[in-house]
C-alpha cells in the first residue's frame, strides 16, 4: 500500500513537472486518459483534447508557468497535492502567483478523475492591479 501512495503521488507531481513546468503538451496525451475527468470549481474537462483547450486557453496567456508541489499526501486511492505556481501575463508582463489544491481519484494504477480548486480570485485581482485606468475612472 505504502508503495502505491508514493507511486501516486510522484505521478501528481509529474503531472505538474511535465505539463505545466515543461510546456510538454504531449504529456496531456500520455497522462490524461480518455476517460478521466477533470472538474475545475464548476468546470469540468472530459478526456485529453477537452484538456487541452483548457491548457492552450491558459498558455496564451500565461507565459514561464512554474508550478511548485508543496505538500502531498496519499490514502488509498486518491491524493491530494497543495501547490504553488508563478507565470508572467503574457498581454501586459506581469509575474502572478496563485495557489491551490488539487485531489486526484487513480483506479487500476491509472489516473481517473481530479478535483482542483485554486486561488482564481487572487489572479483577477493581480490583473486588474495592472490593468491601465480608464479615462473615466482617472477623471472621476
């Protein structure tokens, strides 16, 4: 059992390394089967081509992203990763930060489903701290 949670766990962390941390696009293919479910707050992406326009949608506007694993934990088949990521608005270069959570449900030694919740709120304020006034807004 110890084995399987830190083989579940190091597979999260892959995830992380490979996709986001080294822009491996194709990585969505191999890790991400055809039947697993990602649910993102109250979106949900089935299979690896939804994934990826997920994962394009962020990449266009996002650059450098860097996720950091910062705490993982295991029990019988799911893990929970709490991370940590950076990246630069690709329209005005501003460097961001959120944080998050992310569980992952994994049957038969594969990943079949994850839950993630992260900090989106935080990012829109990080944005619109950046985002040049209005003429209305500075006049008024």
């Amino acid at each position: 059992m110890l084995d399987q949670q830190k083989t579940q766990k190091e597979f999260a962390a892959r995830w992380f390394e490979e996709v986001w941390n080294q822009s491996r696009r194709e990585a969505i293919d191999e890790l991400f089967p055809r039947d697993c479910v990602l649910h993102d707050g109250s979106s949900e992406y089935r299979g690896p081509d939804e994934f990826k326009r997920f994962y394009d949608a962020l990449r266009t506007q996002l650059s450098d992203v860097r996720v950091t694993p910062l705490e993982a934990f295991s029990e019988g088949d799911m893990v929970c990763m709490r991370w940590s990521s950076t990246a630069t608005h690709t329209a005005t270069g501003k460097p961001l930060q959120v944080t998050g959570i992310s569980i992952l449900r994994f049957k038969d030694g594969r990943f079949v489903e994850a839950w993630q919740n992260w900090d989106q709120y935080s990012l829109v304020q990080q944005l619109e701290e950046s985002a040049p006034k209005s003429f209305t807004q500075a006049a008024g």
